[in-house]
C-alpha cells in the first residue's frame, strides 16, 4: 500500500507543478502586457521561418512569422523581433504568409515595451492561449492523482 500511495503523492506534485508553472507563466505575461508601454516602430524586415520537428521518425513542419523592426525607447535605438509577449506561434505557411502582411516593410506599427526591457518588446499586444496548456494537463493529472491517492488509502473493495 505504501508504493501505491508514494506513487499518488509524486503523480499529485506533478499536477500541482505543471498548474502552478502555468498560472505563473500565465501572470508573467499578463504581468509584462500590463507594463508595456506603447511606441511607433519601423518594420525593416518579415519573413517565415521553417521548423522541422523529428519525432518518433515522424517528421512535422511548421511556420513561424518573422518581423524585425526599429524603434527608440528612453532616447536609444533598438532593433528586435519579438512578435508576442510570450511564447512565438507557429502554425500553416499560409497562416504565417496572411500574418506578416499586416506588417510591410517600412510600415510604423505599434512596438510594446516591458518597463526598462526593451530587448523584450513586442508588436501583438494579446493574451496567447500557451499558458493554459501546462494549466489544462496540470488539472487532468490532478484529478486524475487525487482519485488514485483516495483509491491507495482506502484499498477497493468488492
């Protein structure tokens, strides 16, 4: 019984590790949304990055827009290509082809930058759903951890 209920306790701190990863990633960004000050930006270049991801002999690719842009903050230039204030999206070639046409070379679009992180800024000032992916397993896992540890301390019976 006592394998059984260390295994239910160690499933329980995963779930709890993998809500808690995710509410604070979650924060983070609502954190630097919420400090972000705007300002006017030069766009010098887009693109669409490839990724290929080899797993299992399984290979998936996918596409990432690229926006690089220009811009001044507390009297100094920067350049950079943060496009999220989290974590880059991915998806169809078509989808990140449509994306980058909302930003033309030479265009003046809307920079967001962190407070005093300038190397942080970024152009979608946007909630993305990646957050809730650790917070949505975390919550499986959770009831999933807690059946199993009721079920090791009180064993079944018929």
């Amino acid at each position: 019984m006592l394998g059984r209920l260390a295994k239910s306790l160690m499933a329980l701190a995963v779930a709890v590790a993998f809500v808690v990863m995710g509410y604070r990633w979650q924060q983070s960004v609502k954190d630097t949304m919420a400090d972000a000050q705007a300002v006017d930006a030069t766009v010098i270049a887009t693109g669409v990055e490839r990724q290929e991801d080899d797993t299992g002999g399984q290979t998936t690719v996918s596409f990432t827009p690229t926006v690089r842009y220009r811009f001044d903050y507390r009297g100094e230039g920067h350049t950079t290509e943060g496009i999220w204030p989290a974590a880059t999206v991915s998806g169809e070639r078509d989808w990140a082809a449509s994306f980058i046409e909302d930003y033309p070379v030479d265009a003046t679009v809307t920079a967001h930058v962190p407070d005093g992180e300038p190397d942080r800024a970024f152009l979608v000032n946007e909630r993305t759903y990646g957050p809730w992916i650790p917070m949505g397993i975390g919550g499986v896992l959770l009831v999933l951890s807690l059946y199993d540890l009721l079920r090791a301390l009180r064993p079944y019976q018929t």
